[in-house]
C-alpha cells in the first residue's frame, strides 16, 4: 500500500504499468463536490423543459425526455424505455447523489457519513453505466439525419444535457478515488 502522497498537482504512477495511482489536485474535492450538487437542479430542467421542436409542412411538434420515453414505452417496448431512462437519468443522479452524500459532510468539517464507504462504492460502480453523454452523442446522430427534413430547435433540455455530460467530464477529470477512500476510511 502506497503511504506517500503526491505534491499539489503531481501524479504517482506505477512504475511497471505507468498507470495513474494517486493524484493531488487542490480543490479537487469542492469541484467533484460542485459537480455532484449542480446535477439534481440540471436534471430536473432535462427532464421538465423542452428538449427539442421540430418544424416543418406548416407542422410544428415540441417534444421533451418525458414525451420520448412514453412514446417508446406505448410501443409495447417498456423494457427498453425503462433501461434509457435508468441509463441517461437514473443512474446519474443517483450517482451525483452518492458522492453528494459522502463529500459534502468531509467538506462541512463533520467526518464522513454513516455508510460513506458504501454510497462511495456505488458511484464508482455506476460511472461506468451513468450514460448522459452517450445519450447526447445518439441524439447528434439522429438530429444530423433529421435535420434535411425538418427544422430543428434545440431547447433548454438539450442543454441541460450538454451540461449534465460536461459536468461528468470534468467531475472524472478531478475525481481521485484513493484521496476520497483516504478521506472516507
């Protein structure tokens, strides 16, 4: 086990494999924990706002997350409505909320949460099936396809999404899960 910490931005690697074991960077957790607070507020615009309106032949349809996600599940697909909707909301808020409940009492000063070390171990599994921007990526492919027979606009859901998935970007980029386990045990 690694005892040592890094200097305020350093990295130490492994030196066989070169993989990252422990970093140190200052703020980092007030930005994880920004992060994971910002998510609920962008959540609930992603699910309540709308996501798109497509014009065209004089017809004009707006459409939110909600309306796509009951458009599915009438087509007697449900599982599959429920798997994008516990994929693309779900999961991340759940995971936003995970690493809410175990930094911000650290961050208060108060030790960590009763159950910490297991709310922890839930947002580091669920990283990887938390898919917002997955979501996005499908969601540009099918606008460039629909977008030569329609006019299309963007609505404040969509950009709640770009947000949500710059959010998981950078909450990855500043996350170190050896620092938070140190902090949590």
């Amino acid at each position: 086990m690694i005892a040592q910490r890094p200097a305020p931005g350093e990295r130490m690697r492994c030196p066989r494999c070169r993989a990252v074991l422990r970093t140190s960077r200052p703020a980092a957790l007030d930005r994880v924990l920004a992060f994971a607070l910002a998510t609920p507020p962008l959540m609930a615009i992603a699910l309540t706002a709308s996501f798109l309106t497509l014009s065209g032949g004089g017809a004009r349809q707006e459409a939110s997350v909600i309306d796509a996600a009951n458009a599915v599940a009438h087509a007697n697909t449900w599982p599959l409505a429920l798997a994008v909707g516990a994929l693309i909301v779900a999961l991340p808020l759940l995971r936003a909320l995970a690493l809410a409940y175990v930094l911000l009492p650290i961050r208060l000063g108060r030790g960590p949460a009763r159950r910490a070390a297991r709310a922890f171990r839930l947002a580091v599994e669920l990283r990887p099936w938390a898919m917002a921007e997955i979501f996005l990526i499908g969601v540009a492919v099918v606008l460039v396809k629909v977008s030569g027979l329609a006019s299309v606009s963007l609505g404040p859901a969509f950009w709640s999404f770009v947000a949500l998935a710059a959010l998981a970007l950078m909450e990855d980029a500043a996350l170190c899960e050896r620092s938070v386990w140190d902090l949590i045990r």
